[in-house]
C-alpha cells in the first residue's frame, strides 16, 4: 500500500504511535485507502457516474465502515438479512483510530488531511451536487485505478464486502444517515469530542 500511495510526509506515520493529540489530525495511509474505496464505491452506477454527496455522508458511512458491530445493528434494522451479515465480525475493534463525537455525530479529525492528500494528489475530485446543494466527491480514472487494485488485495476483503453492504443498503443522504446514528446509545450519549466505542 506505501508504494501504491507514496510515503507519508516527513513527520507523519501511524496515528497509534503519535505522542499527542496533534496526530489525531494526521493523515494515515490506512486512512487514505479507505476512504479512496469508500469514495469510489460510491462515484458510479452500472450506468453513469456519479459522487458521494458531502462530507457528513462521508464521515457516516466511514464511522459504520470503520465500527463493524454499530454496521451490523444498522443494517438489521434497515433491510438487510441475518445471512447478508453473517461475516461481519461484532468483535472486531475499529478500524485504524477511534471516531470522536462531534456537531453532527461521529467525526474524524484528520479528514481534512485525508482529504487533501487524496484531492492533491489526484486520486479524488470535488464535484458541485446537482442543483447547487453542496459539493460532493469521486474518484479520478487515477483513483479509480488505484481503487481497484487496491481491492484486489486480500487484506481489502472485509472492507469491500462492507463497501457492497453499504451501497446496498445505506445510500442515503447524510441527514438520514444521521439520524440513524444518533439511534444508537454509544453516539447520542456521548459527549463533544469523546471518542466512540
């Protein structure tokens, strides 16, 4: 994955190794690959191209991507089947770094980084929502590229087969996303700036 995304900036590595909480707003390579997969399954149809729409789409369905047991509690509750579920492991911890509480839910810190490296580098584009209702983004061919290598890594297998869970099941705007999250009692208790379990 380094070569495929390039070293990390002089300073900057593993968020679990960072001495204070300035590395909570770091960009990982970790990071940057799931949210470049999270982009682009989500920046076409079969039959056109499209984006995901806004950031707090982005941060919600990275937060159920990212928390395998608050995953599967949605999804049962929102079409899918026991069987369609199965493999999604509620024990396992959270993907790379834990997710704060914040104004609309959980949140990431480092999304701007994340971001930016993905949008400066050329793997993502920022795109304008079809009338005028905020932005949105997806992958350039570069990214789209680099996505579908990256998934053909079998270190990717449970992140794809939640990629599919999610567009299946939970393309829905942010708003809505939101609402669902604050159903559960570990985001809609907790407090600004805690993190989440």
């Amino acid at each position: 994955m380094k070569d495929m995304l390039g070293d990390p900036p002089r300073g900057q590595g593993s968020l679990s190794h960072e001495p204070s909480q300035y590395g909570r707003f770091r960009a990982t390579r970790e990071a940057e690959a799931r949210l470049l997969l999270l982009i682009d399954a989500f920046s076409r149809t079969p039959r056109r191209e499209r984006s995901l729409e806004g950031r707090v789409k982005l941060a919600k369905l990275d937060f159920l991507l990212r928390y395998p047991h608050h995953l599967k509690s949605i999804l049962l509750q929102h079409g899918a089947s026991e069987s369609e579920v199965s493999n999604i492991d509620e024990d396992e911890g959270p993907l790379d770094s834990r997710m704060m509480r914040y104004r609309y839910g959980p949140w990431d810190p480092a999304y701007y980084a994340i971001l930016g490296s993905l949008i400066g580098r050329g793997l993502v584009q920022v795109v304008p929502l079809p009338g005028g209702k905020g932005l949105g983004y997806h992958t350039s061919t570069n990214g789209a590229d680099l996505a579908a290598d990256l998934i053909k890594d079998e270190s990717f297998i449970r992140i794809s087969d939640r990629l599919a869970l999610l567009r299946k099941y939970l393309d829905k705007s942010g708003t809505t996303l939101k609402n669902w999250l604050y159903e559960l009692p570990e985001v809609a208790d907790a407090t600004w700036h805690e993190d989440l379990k």
